[in-house]
C-alpha cells in the first residue's frame, strides 16, 4: 500500500534529500565495483576453464555476503555517509545490486542473461529498500519503521469518525513517547516492573521512524503518514493498517512533482504478511467469470484486440456466441492528439531552453545567418542571437564535441522537465488502469479461459513504432492474463505458425489475405466477416498436445465446422459486429492507425529460417507433408483444449 508522507518542514526534507543522495554514492560504488568484478570474471576465460567459474567469483568476491563488505568498507571509509546511512541500508542495498549481477552471471529458464551492472541516472535513484521486519524477535525493525495505529489516526484527525476523515494539510509531527510503561511483570521487592517509553508504545497517528546512521545526532527523522481518503478508500486503509503484526516491511520511495518543495514527493510503501485487497464488486465478478462455461479466442491487433466466445458445450441451449471489439473512439482520439501536441509543445520548450543557456555549442540557423549577412551588408552592428536555431557543434564523425550531459541548464528547464515527468507518469498509470479495466469487462462477458496467438509485440513496434501505443495492445494482453489467471481461469497462447487464424475460415477451407485486407469472405461456404473476429473465433478452436507449449498447438477444423453449422445465424451476427460491447474509459497515449502507410502487397516480410515467434498475420496457411491445412497427422481431433 502506497502511504504520502506529509514533509513539510524544510529540516525534515533537506534530510531526506541528503539520505537519497548518501544511498544514492552507496549504490553507485557498489555498482562500480561489481561492474569490474564482472568485467574480470569474464576476461578470466582459461581460468574458468581450468579451476571452475564458483572458483573464479569466489578469488574475484563475486557474491552476495563479499558485494555486502564492499558496501560497508565504502560506508566506513567516507565518515560523512554515517551521519545519514545505517549499516542496515547500506547491506540491503548491496543485496539489490547482488540481484542484478546474479540475473547477469547466471541465465533464467530460458537461458537469457541481464547486461552487465551499471550506474543510472540520479533522478532514476527513487526508491530506498527497507529491512523486512523480525517477526521472531520481539521489537525489532532494523530501518523505517511504520509506529502507530489506525483508530488513534482516526481519533486525532476527526475524533473518531472514520467517514469523516478530514487530515490537516500540515500534519503533526508524532512526538516520541517519554516515561515509564508498565511491563505487567512483578520484581523481585513485589513492586510492578517498568521499562522506558519507545516509540513501539506508540498508539496515536502513524508516522515512519528512522533512527538515521551511527554518527548522526539529530535524532529519530518522523514523517507523517496521510491515509487515503478517496470515496471507497476506507476498506481497503483498513485492510492494510488494521492489524500492526501484519507489517512487514516499508520502503522510502521518492516521485517528480514539480509543484513541490525540492520537486519530490515522498511515500512509504508498505508490505504487509497476507493477501492483497480486492474491491467486494471485483472479487463477485469473479466469482461470476468463474461460473461460466465458456471458451473464448482473443485477437490481438495493433489498433484493435477482438474477442469470440462460445459455450464449451457447443450448445446452442446454453446460451449464444458472444463478441466483444476494443477501439479507440473518436473521443479518446481527440484527447490523444491534444496530449500528443502538449508532449511536442514541452520537447520544444526544453530545447529552446538548452539552446539558450548552451549558445556556444550551437551554430545560427539559415535564416538566421541570411540575417546576419544583411546586417553586416548594409553596415549594422551585429544583432545578439539568445536562441540559436543551427546543428550543435560535432566533430567530422557527427559526434558532439560536448557531451549534453555536461551542458548548463537553468531552473526553467528543471522545472519543464520535472513536468514532463510527471505528465509521463500519469499517461502510464492511467493507461495501466484502462488495461485492468478492460480486462475485467472481458473476462466478465466471456469467461476466464481464453485462447491467444503468441505474437511478437516487438515486431509489430518494429512494423509501426511508437503509434503502438495508442491501444497498447501488449498492455492490454497482460492485464488480460492476469485477471484470467486470479479468475480461476487461463490465457493460453498458440504458435502462429501451426494455426495460422487469419488465414484459414471456420470450414476449414484456406482464405489467404493481406494485411491490408480487414474483411473475411470465404467462397467455399459463404462466411463473411470482419477479419479480427473470425481469427478470434477459430482461437476457440485451437487445441494442444501440450497446454504449455504454443508450438503443439493445432487448429481443430471438423469442430469448428460442427460449431458454424449448429450456430448458423447467430454465429455469423458475432462475426460481423461487436454484440458485447465494452465501455473502456478515456484513453491516454498517442497515436492511431491499424496498418502501415506504406501500401504492401503481401503480408510483413519474414527473416530467413523459421522462427518461435511469428509477425502479426500470416499470408498462407501452415501446410504439414500430407497437404492439408490445420491437421497433425497422428494426433486425435477431438483432443480437449483442457
């Protein structure tokens, strides 16, 4: 659960902003060091060779507990960072830099490795990782530390009405408890043993505690908590913060605003021992997605996703096949450009105002040297040009003579970036709440066992670059999967080159089209429909040897054809519009556009040898030595999807 912390203070945030930066010199020497560890590691070929790579990391201190004393020797050996660092933070983030090289040195499952560690950007630094709390030992929370309780935030903000929640802007600091507290446990006189006040008698408003680092003086840092207090946020407050035993951990996390003090916003991220919360209206849709026995295909598109279901039954009595389309409106398009030309209107100020505070490392544009030329011909002084509009100075090889990174920028152009960053973070939410959104309104309508071509989303960015992400359709197809998978139920993918969907109609017979061709019309049986639905509706179709392998995956023809003639009228209604529709909510992102500019006669070209993963659309059905589309000699037709 995300908590904003209430810094206001100018103390308080100057602290802050020197523990980001102290972690901050941490990480970015740890990480130098575990970058030429690694550097040696594989330079140490014959080595490796001879004694073993667990030899090898071991003389070089490639491991977890040896990154571990590198980040104390740092923290040691620069006094300054003990003012502001604990010896806890600086070994859990040494543990964080461990994670990368491990992900470097070792392959997953797939046999994939990381790059090699590196050191980001400081406004990239944004999260400060927290030591879990010992549920073992009593009392003790090594870093932050959440104190307090929900009733007594609620007692102090509004006198114990939690629907009246009204929190000051200004929040009171928590002041530490003072005096004695009864332990309960009698001494040796018969008199009530006693024990100092800590901040874990604490019971008024929440608030995160650091202690700070072993040669600090300024005592605890106490940040303020502000609990949610949108319509419906109580139950899920009360979810997270009811019960104090189940705290677990907190992270400090930093966000760009532009409109604050510094241009951070500060939040204690909290994780707490059990299940996450789920609204009561989404659990029951669930529940509902659940009880339907249906089985859908799903298509995914550059511009649009599709969805066919029918009953797994095939069942006409049951109930009848359902389609659902997700576009774009012209709303959601309108707001697109409009936000598209805000993003175009910042990256313009941003480089006036580089250009402007860098006016060596730029050349005068055309018109403005014909401008100059004319001043100097009729014998004026030369004119001052502030803004420079000509290329930036680069050697013969085109590279800049100076790195940008080492060029002067101004307060304004802080300032415009900070918004630019926060307008980008904004899209990036709102677009994942749309994709959830969505999600939930599909699996409602269609059940929670859908059927997906194992497309390539980076193909299609390669076909049609960042005009993708106006339907993020990847998005989109991952909030899918999720919400399939807390359903009950599954979002199995198929290998595009044993299926072939837009190619192929539901009688089976080949229907070969372009990418340019969006409607299906099959002569052999007279089927006709929008392109996108029919493939969704043959996904039904789609059966495996192995669930979890897209490329046993083969298309059931007689079954679909049984399928076309006992849904007959109804079936072909789905396939030529939308008979469910969803309603999304307004959209952020830019772009439109289903297909290339360029007008091609054939389908996306193909690299040579056969691929796992195929382009968006097939141009011909996949054919086995037997000559017949979608049948695998050997296997049984009637072979269940489940």
């Amino acid at each position: 659960m995300v908590l904003p912390l209430a810094v206001t203070a100018p103390a308080d945030l100057a602290r802050l902003e020197k523990l980001f930066g102290a972690m901050r010199s941490i990480k970015r020497a740890v990480q130098r060091d575990a970058r030429a560890k690694v550097d040696a590691y594989w330079a140490a070929f014959h080595e490796r060779e001879r004694d073993g790579a667990k030899a090898v990391r071991q003389r070089l201190g490639l491991s977890r507990e040896d990154l571990e004393r590198y980040a104390y020797k740092h923290l040691e050996a620069s006094g300054h960072l003990k003012h502001h660092v604990s010896k806890a933070l600086a070994m859990h983030m040494a543990d964080e830099v461990w994670s990368g090289v491990q992900r470097h040195l070792f392959p997953d499952t797939t046999g994939k490795r990381h790059g090699r560690p590196k050191t980001g950007r400081w406004y990239d630094f944004t999260r400060i990782a927290g030591r879990a709390r010992s549920h073992t030992t009593e009392r003790k929370w090594e870093t932050f530390r959440l104190v307090g309780s929900l009733p007594g935030h609620v007692m102090a903000c509004t006198g114990g009405d939690p629907h009246t929640l009204m929190q000051p802007r200004r929040m009171p600091v928590p002041v530490a408890p003072s005096g004695a507290v009864n332990t309960g446990k009698a001494t040796a006189s018969g008199k009530p043993g006693t024990r100092k006040a800590t901040w874990w008698d604490h019971t008024g408003p929440l608030a995160v505690v650091f202690a700070g680092g072993p040669a600090s003086g300024r005592g605890d840092l106490v940040l303020p908590v502000r609990v949610p207090q949108q319509p419906g946020q109580w139950a899920r407050v009360a979810h997270f913060l009811t019960d104090p035993g189940r705290w677990h951990k907190v992270d400090l996390v930093r966000r760009r605003k532009a409109s604050a003090p510094g241009g951070w916003v500060y939040e204690a991220h909290l994780m707490i021992l059990g299940p996450g919360y789920t609204a009561p209206a989404v659990q029951q849709m669930r529940e509902q997605a659940a009880a339907l026995d249906r089985i859908g295909g799903v298509d995914g598109n550059v511009s649009n996703v599709s969805v066919v279901s029918l009953p797994a039954s095939l069942d006409p009595a049951d109930s009848k096949p359902a389609s659902t389309e997700i576009t774009l409106s012209p709303q959601e398009r309108a707001l697109l450009e409009r936000e598209a030309r805000k993003r175009r209107g910042r990256a313009r100020a941003l480089e006036r105002s580089r250009r402007a505070t860098n006016t060596a490392q730029y050349g005068l544009s055309k018109k403005q040297t014909r401008r100059a030329e004319q001043r100097a011909a009729k014998g004026l002084e030369p004119k001052a040009v502030t803004v420079p509009g000509g290329a930036r100075a680069a050697r013969v090889d085109g590279v800049p003579k100076q790195a940008f990174r080492h060029d002067r920028i101004s307060g304004g152009y802080r300032d415009l970036r900070a918004h630019q960053a926060e307008a980008a973070a904004s899209a990036a939410e709102h677009r994942r709440h749309r994709a959830r959104q969505v999600a939930r309104q599909i699996i409602a309508t269609h059940g929670p066992l859908l059927v997906i071509e194992d497309c390539d989303i980076h193909t299609w960015y390669r076909l049609w670059g960042k005009r993708l992400s106006q339907t993020t359709p990847g998005l989109l197809i991952a909030a899918l999967d999720r919400e399939c998978q807390a359903a009950g139920g599954r979002l199995v993918r198929a290998s595009t080159w044993s299926t072939a969907l837009s190619q192929h109609c539901l009688c089976g017979e080949p229907v070969r089209k372009t990418l340019r061709d969006r409607e299906h019309e099959c002569i052999a049986c007279g089927l006709a429909g929008k392109r996108d639905l029919v493939s969704a509706a043959l996904a039904v179709f789609v059966r495996f040897t192995d669930v979890d392998d897209p490329k046993t995956a083969y298309l059931d023809t007689i079954a679909s054809r049984n399928a076309q003639i006992t849904f007959a009228q109804g079936l072909e209604e789905a396939l030529r519009e939308s008979t469910a529709p969803c309603q999304t909510t307004t959209s952020r992102g830019a772009g439109h556009a289903a297909v290339p500019r360029q007008r091609r006669a054939t389908s996306a070209p193909r690299t040579a040898g056969r691929r796992y993963r195929a382009t968006p659309d097939e141009t011909r059905p996949v054919r086995d030595h037997t000559g017949m589309p979608g049948h695998r000699p050997g296997r049984n037709p009637q072979l269940a999807l489940w």
